[in-house]
C-alpha cells in the first residue's frame, strides 16, 4: 500500500540533532528596513540596502560567534526575537520571515551553513517571539542544528 505524501514528509522531517550552533546578536532586524511591507522603490535600492544589512551582520558574527570547524550540511534553523517591547516585531510572520533573509545569507556567506536551500534545510526556520524582562536589551538569537534525515 503507497504511503499518503503527509506520512512520508512527516518521517522525513523527523530527526535526530547532532551539532549544535548558536548565537545571540544584540538588538532586532530592522523591519524598517527590510521588512516585508518595505518597498525601497527602484530594485537596485532595495538590493543595496539588503547588502548593507547582511554585511553589518557578518561583521557582528564574525566577532560575536566562535565559527563551527565545518559548514552544517543538513540543519534546522530557528530564530528567536526577545524584547521587552513586543510592539516592536512586526505582528505577521511573513514580515518577520522576510526579515530573516540577509541574517540566512550572512549565515551562508561566512560559512556556518553550506547553503540556504531546502536540500540542506528540509523545512523553514522556526520562529519564536518572547518578551524580555523591562531592564533586558532586544536579542535576536539563532540557533543551527545539524540533522540526519
């Protein structure tokens, strides 16, 4: 008997975390800046703009995070964004997706993840919104997990 697709899709996201990597970058994405209801007007605006961003968040990893020994080949990603203030995260999750771009690339780009597609990563980031304490500065905190099918 032929297994139904949502069967076979639920064996193959099980897994089994192995390695583990993480890092908490002080402050927010700027969802003023490259949320997902920002329009930059000429697309070669918005391409610079997302080029400035991941570049600033290289240079924040590269001094924040002890760098893996090797890339993660296949992991899950999560993101998640703590502040004291939860006005300041946009309330729809495609906005905060669309966000988490250039932090995905930078992840790329530096060699943390071998490559942003769904061969490597078998399903979207996860992502979380917690409230942090009134004295607690905003955190935005990834975490990669490699996994075995």
């Amino acid at each position: 008997m032929a297994e139904t697709v949502p069967a076979a899709q639920a064996r193959q996201l099980e897994a089994v975390a192995m390695r583990t990597w993480s890092v908490a970058l002080p402050g927010l994405p700027d969802w003023n800046r490259y949320g997902g209801n920002v329009r930059h007007g000429h697309y070669m605006a918005e391409h610079r703009a997302f080029k400035e961003i991941k570049r600033n968040i290289v240079e924040l990893i590269d001094v924040l995070a002890k760098m893996p020994e090797a890339p993660f080949e296949r992991y899950s990603l999560s993101y998640t964004f703590r502040s004291p203030g939860v006005r300041t995260i946009p309330r729809d999750w495609d906005n905060i997706m669309r966000a988490t771009k250039p932090i995905t690339d930078a992840l790329v780009e530096l060699g943390i993840l071998r490559d942003d597609s769904r061969k490597y990563m078998p399903r979207p980031p996860e992502l979380w919104v917690e409230k942090a304490g009134k004295e607690e500065q905003a955190q935005t905190i990834i975490v990669v997990q490699e996994v075995t099918p």
